[in-house]
C-alpha cells in the first residue's frame, strides 16, 4: 500500500527499536548497554606503597623516581594511567617494541610542568619538543618473571631497539637502610624526587602492593579543593590557604608552597591537588602540609 495503515507506523517504530536492541546485545556480548570506550578505562597499574619501618631493604631493587608522566604501551597504543591516548607522534610510537611496556614519559629532573603541557596537547604538540621526551621503562606487564628477571629483559630489549629516547631505568640493590638514606640524599641534592623500591623476587602484579615502594623526603598524598581561605597581610586580597578535604573526609588547611600567581588564580573548587607533608598529628592531619601541584588527569 503507499498509505501506511493506522497500526503500522508504531509496529515500525517497535521492529526499528528492536533491530538497534539486537545489534547493541551483539556488540557487548549480549551484556546489555555498549561499555564504555576502551580510551575512557583507567588501566591497571602497579602501584607503590609508602615505605613501612619493618622493610627488609635487601630484598628490593632500587631506581630513582622520576617526575614524570606514567605510560603504558599495549604493543599498539600509548596511554595514560587514565586510559586516554596520549597524543605522541606518530614517528614517537613507531619506535617502540611491538610488546607491553611500562613507565615514565620524561623531559628531565624539574620539568614536569613543561611535559605536562606538552602531553596534553592534542595532535603531538611540538614535535621539537617531543625530540626531548624520553621513555622510561621500569616494567614488562604480563611477563612470566620475578622483577630482577623483568629487568634484565628490559635491558635487552631496549638495547636492540637501538633508540636514545628508549630508556631502561636502572635498578641497583641496597644492603641496608644507611645506603639507601645515602642514595637518597645523592639524588635529592641532584635534583631528583626520590626513589623506587621493587621487590626483586616479586612475579607482575597490579594494584596496590607493597611489593613497590616510594621513598622520598617528604610524603605526598592527595586531596580535594573545598574552599579558598582568604589571605593576611602582603596576601590580602588574594589566596591566603587552600581548606582540603582527604578520601576519608578529613579537612585542613594548606597555606604555603603557592606562587603568587596561583594565589591570584587559585586551584578551583572541586580540583583534586596533590600536597607535600611530614608524618600525621596525633588527630591525623599531616605535618607541615605544602602545596604541590594540582593532579592532572591525564
């Protein structure tokens, strides 16, 4: 008929919206609603623990912490820890092993805020700036291994791959908790952030395990923007102190560590930041609480 019949145009609409259900069931596996893009899943890591009084320090190997920006490599795809591509060259990622590989992407000791902007921008960036990036791998996610054995496997590998800007980082063991204070101290006065510690003998894993340890001078967490406390004196007008509340819902106040600009232009209301301190109060508020940085979610 070339007139529809009175019951047909819902019958329509029923077969159409049938149709997408079946196709939408045949792409998730009959699971119901699509999942979200692979770029949106934050991919599983290794991540480190704050080092206890108790540790055996000889059990672990131990490199230096870079300031840098984490990647993972698939073998096809570089992303963040958010699981967002990382908008690197294509000449960058054509060098890489056809392996998963994990680490840093680093410009050098104090240059985070310039690798920052540098990855975030989309299309590559400046590609003579990326000219300067280097690849810091620390892990083989999935190998079959215990951690010195990794290491070993990422130095050959990076080695064959014959490319400046792929890097193993180094490991080296420790005999006691005096060497690793003076390692340290070497790196710190170098202008580095701290240093890693990996259990030797540790098979891969992800998630948060003391089997990877972060030692720096002071201890870093991270905490959610409340409020813009106004400022005294040479700061009044402006931010006086950051008021934070941590994941378990405990507030504070962060007062130092901001550039006069960022006291002009504060960190919004609901940033995520990460901040600097000495061990907790006997309420469990850190010590000598220091503005960082505001986390970026790459």
């Amino acid at each position: 008929m070339g007139v529809w019949g009175r019951g047909e145009p819902g019958r329509l609409r029923r077969a159409i919206g049938l149709a997408a259900l079946a196709l939408s069931m045949a792409a998730t596996g009959g699971q119901g609603a699509p999942s979200a893009p692979a770029e949106s899943r934050p991919v599983a890591l290794l991540l480190a623990s704050e080092m206890p009084a108790s540790l055996d320090v000889a059990r672990y190997l131990v490199s230096e912490k870079f300031d840098g920006v984490r990647a993972h490599w698939d073998g096809q795809t570089l992303r963040f820890r958010s699981g967002r591509v990382v908008p690197a060259p294509g000449w960058f990622t054509e060098r890489l092993p056809r392996r998963p590989l994990d680490g840093e992407l680093w410009l050098g000791r104090g240059r985070f805020e310039a690798l920052s902007g540098l990855v975030r921008r989309e299309g590559g960036g400046d590609d003579a700036a990326w000219r300067e990036v280097k690849y810091l791998i620390f892990e083989l996610p999935g190998a079959d291994a215990g951690f010195a054995q990794r290491v070993e496997e990422i130095r050959r590998l990076v080695y064959a791959t014959g490319w400046p800007q792929l890097v193993a980082v180094e490991h080296t063991r420790v005999a006691s908790r005096a060497e690793l204070q003076r390692r340290l101290d070497e790196v710190v006065r170098a202008g580095g952030e701290g240093l890693m510690l990996h259990r030797a003998d540790a098979p891969y894993e992800t998630g948060r395990s003391d089997t990877l340890i972060k030692l720096k001078p002071t201890q870093d967490a991270e905490a959610t923007v409340v409020a813009h406390l106004p400022g005294k004196g040479r700061h009044e007008g402006r931010m006086g102190a950051l008021l934070l509340q941590t994941p378990q819902g405990l507030r504070f106040r962060v007062g130092t560590g901001f550039s006069d600009a960022q006291r002009e232009s504060p960190p919004p209301v609901g940033a995520l930041i990460t901040y600097t301190y000495r061990g907790l109060t006997a309420l469990g508020t850190p010590r000598f609480a220091s503005f960082l940085r505001v986390r970026e979610e790459f």
